[in-house]
C-alpha cells in the first residue's frame, strides 16, 4: 500500500499486522506493552496472572502499525478462569504475523519456558525470543543463555531488552518491522488501545488492589464499571464494583474504617485521570460472588468470553 504525500508523490509503502507478547507469568509482558505504546493501558503488578485478558494495544509511525496483543501468562490451569486466560493466550499466536515470546533473563530457562516452547512448536508464527531484564545480569551470562533456548527452539530473532528501561526496545520495533506486510491502517493513528475506557478504567482499579493485598486475594478479584457519564459540571462520575468469593474477603478490602478501599480509590484516581484527560468522580462498592472463578455464567458477565 503506497502513500501519497502532499506534492503528489508516492511515500513510503505501509506496512501494518498484529503481534502478540507471550510468556510465563510476571516476565514484564505489560511493561513492555506499556512502553512500546507509551501510555499506560496494561496494569502491572508483581503477581502472577495479573493479565486476564487479550489487551490490545496500537503503535502506529507514518509508514508502520502494530497492534501488539498482551496476553495472559502461559501456565496450567486450575480454575475455569484459568482455563480462559490460557485459551485466550493461545488463540492470540493464531491471528498474528509475529510472537514476541518473553522470557526473563535474571531468571533463565525454566520449567515455564519449556512448557511454552512446547506449544510454540505446535504453530507456524515466527517467535522472536525477547530477552527481557537484561539490566539485571552481566552481558557475558547472555550468550550461554542464548545457547540453551536455540537448543530447543529455531527463533526468528533474538532481541535482548529492558522493558522497564526501554533499552534496545527501538531495536526490537525495527526488527518487527521487517516481518509485516504491506497492509491498512486498521486504527487511527492516535488510537492506542481497542478496549473501551471502561475496560481500561476497571483494571487500573485493579491493579491497586493487587498493589495493596496479598495470598489469595489477588486471584479472588473482579471489577467492573458499573456506570461512568460526564456529569453538567465537566467531572466524569465513574462507580465501580469490586467483587470478591468470600465475605472474609471483602473485609480485607474494605480494610479497617474503609481505609484500604479509600487508598485503592485515591491511588486509582490519579491514573484514570491521566486516561482520560479530566477530573473524575469515583465510587466503589465490595460485593461478594461466590467462587465465581469457576461459573461460567458469572465469567461471561464479567467480561470474560471469547471472541
């Protein structure tokens, strides 16, 4: 696809596909994600499993867009939500020109990496083996590193980054580059996510709540937008749900005289009003569902279906 420039002559011919980002859980998937787009519509968080869904975000240059797909860590299952964030993970290496598969380096191979390299091998997308964290280790651990992953695995490209840095991540884009065809803009070129405020705005809520609790009740959280409008005097009134699976459970958010939920509020504010370019107004409710990470009524309630 060639583009016409104003004095009537032909650009540079566009190029444009979509790739996804895989890896085991808590790699730096939404970091890189983060920094590649250069906004924030991925949480982060230091628990595993902080990805439940296939985030979609935009990068878009005057001759290139890529639409990088963020997904849920790789890992077995063992919950039907479980079973959805794998299938969703899986599904993304099937409508791709490219995998980005991540991979710690301060950690190296490990049992994860080769259950992931298992079902990579089951596709024909090229994978990139992104080295991610490099700023952890010395330069000379890369190579034998290197050596092992390409024993089990032919990768397109090897790219080693530091997603919280943003070191050799220009590297990694041209290298991406050369692997898309010619094609459409799929996206306006100031669009940088497909999911809806309201989906963007719910996991930041989240991902302070991940930030501020621990065992088991990062796994047992939900939240959903219940109602977000523009009120007459320009603040936008959003009101949240927050579910969880056990009464005990909502105690822990509400935290001693609402405190913890104050702080989840005040914290998530800032965030969303950086989304959204304006002062919001937030609510947020606790409600319980029981076990609701296996029925699937309730998972398709709360967003969680396939396409």
């Amino acid at each position: 696809m060639n583009r016409t420039t104003s004095n009537g002559r032909e650009s540079k011919k566009f190029k444009s596909g979509f790739v996804a980002i895989i890896g085991r859980p808590n790699v730096g998937k939404s970091t890189l994600m983060n920094h590649l787009i250069g906004q924030k519509i991925a949480i982060m968080s230091d628990k595993p499993q902080t990805t439940r869904n296939k985030i979609h975000g935009v990068y878009t240059t005057n001759d290139t867009q890529i639409v990088f797909l963020d997904t849920p860590g790789i890992h077995k299952p063992q919950s039907k939500l479980g079973n959805y964030m794998m299938q969703t993970a899986e599904s993304a290496l099937k409508e791709v020109e490219a995998a980005l598969f991540l991979i710690d380096a301060a950690e190296g191979l490990g049992g994860g990496d080769r259950f992931i390299i298992e079902q990579l091998k089951k596709v024909k997308t090229p994978v990139f083996l992104v080295m991610n964290k490099i700023d952890k280790v010395e330069p000379e651990q890369l190579l034998p590193m290197i050596a092992q992953y390409n024993e089990l695995y032919e990768f397109a490209e090897i790219v080693p980054i530091s997603a919280l840095k943003g070191n050799n991540v220009d590297t990694l884009l041209e290298q991406i580059s050369r692997y898309l065809p010619e094609g459409p803009q799929y996206y306006p070129a100031d669009q940088i996510t497909d999911h809806p405020e309201q989906f963007v705005c719910s996991e930041l809520i989240r991902e302070k709540i991940l930030h501020m609790t621990r065992e088991e009740i990062p796994h047992s959280i939900a939240v959903t937008i219940e109602d977000m409008r523009v009120k007459e005097n320009g603040v936008v009134y959003i009101g949240a749900v927050i579910f969880v699976e056990r009464d005990s459970q909502k105690g822990i958010i509400i935290g001693k005289k609402g405190e913890l939920l104050k702080e989840v509020g005040k914290q998530a504010r800032k965030d969303i009003e950086a989304l959204l370019g304006s002062r919001i107004f937030l609510e947020l409710w606790v409600k319980v569902k029981k076990d609701w990470r296996n029925q699937e009524r309730v998972l398709k309630d709360l967003g969680f279906k396939h396409d």
